[in-house]
C-alpha cells in the first residue's frame, strides 16, 4: 500500500517534479540525474530510441536532444497527454510496458527511468524480454533505478523516501539481482554503475 502522498504526486505536476528535483540533488541535480543512463552510448540524430514509461515526458525533452526518433510509451493517457504538450518534438504511444505495441527489432536503444521499481517480480521479467525483443541486434536497454545502499549514511533518506512515496515492489526491487534477471533473457551486461551511496544503480545491457 502507498501512502497518500503517492497519488498527490501523480496528480500534481508541481509536487512530482519538486520531489525529482531533491531526489536528483545527491548526484548533481537533474539534469545529470537524467543523464546517468545515457553516459558512453553512441546516440546520434537518427538513433531510435524508447523512453519506456515515460510518464509525462520528464526524461523524454532531455532525449529529445540527443535523437529526432524519440518515442514514450506509457500506460496512462493522463500522462501521455502532459508529455504531448511538454515535449512535442517526440512521438508517444499508449501501451504496456509488459506486451510493448512495436515490431521485433525496431529500436536502437530502449531507456527507462526510476520505473522499474514500480512492477511486480513477473512484470519485471515479462519487461526485459520485450525490450529484448524490440530492439535491435546490438541494441542497448539502459536504465536507471534505486538500489540498496553501500553506504550507510544513504540508508535514512532512502527509507524516508520510500516510506513516504514507494509501495511493496520498491522494497522488493531492492533484494533483485536484475543483471541476472537481465542475462536471463539473454542480454550482455555492458555497465553497472551504483550512485548517491549505492542507492541508486544505472544499467547498461546489450542484445
């Protein structure tokens, strides 16, 4: 179960961009934070890319800047239609993120942001193996989510975030192994990166 404070920072923008923007502080705002997934991958105008559960389109503008083939996918035409007006510059597509509505082998690069956390252990897997599907051979599927802190002085604001905000899958995010969950599906880890005290992890993984 969420906390009321779950649905009001879906219901306002304001809320839910002021919490990404404190989030972000840890690894040099958001800007950066945004940024992380992308880092050392050859993007170029024509690269097409994925932004999977993009949500209102906050990672999406900064995609946009890299590519001119940008597509969102999301399953709420709530925030489809904020991300329509936010970032017109890319296309958007209502759909699951489990059963993806594209072709096999379509796209050079599949991105996701703090989104996985959000689904269930099955979902999870049903959602590695269609981003596996819809992209390319030497595709990358990248991503960026929380993870277990390392360091301890990490651990309070991860709780506090998480007690205020997360439900059970987030908690439950936290004990998965997703390189092994990855590589089930038949993905080649190319980086793992762990930030803000290791409790935020990006993954890069290649088909």
């Amino acid at each position: 179960m969420a906390t009321f404070l779950r649905p009001l920072s879906y219901k306002y923008q304001w809320l839910y961009d002021t919490i990404a923007k404190l989030a972000a502080i840890p690894v040099g705002g958001e800007r950066k934070f945004r940024q992380l997934a992308l880092k050392n991958l050859p993007i170029n105008s024509n690269t097409k890319i994925l932004d999977l559960c993009c949500g209102a389109g906050q990672t999406t503008k900064f995609l946009v800047n890299y590519s001119q083939e940008v597509t969102g996918l999301d399953i709420s035409p709530v925030s489809l239609e904020k991300a329509k007006k936010n970032v017109p510059q890319a296309q958007f597509v209502e759909g699951f993120a489990q059963k993806m509505p594209f072709s096999d082998n379509y796209f050079d690069l599949v991105h996701t942001s703090v989104a996985l956390h959000e689904m269930t252990t099955s979902e999870l897997e049903e959602i590695f193996q269609e981003a596996h599907r819809v992209l390319k051979p030497e595709g990358i599927f990248t991503f960026i989510d929380l993870h277990q802190p390392q360091n301890l002085l990490f651990i309070p604001p991860l709780t506090l975030f998480m007690l205020l905000f997360e439900t059970e899958t987030a908690w439950k995010l936290l004990k998965i192994d997703l390189e092994n969950q990855l590589k089930k599906v038949g993905f080649n880890i190319v980086d793992n990166q762990l930030y803000a005290g290791g409790s935020l992890q990006v993954i890069q993984a290649k088909k």
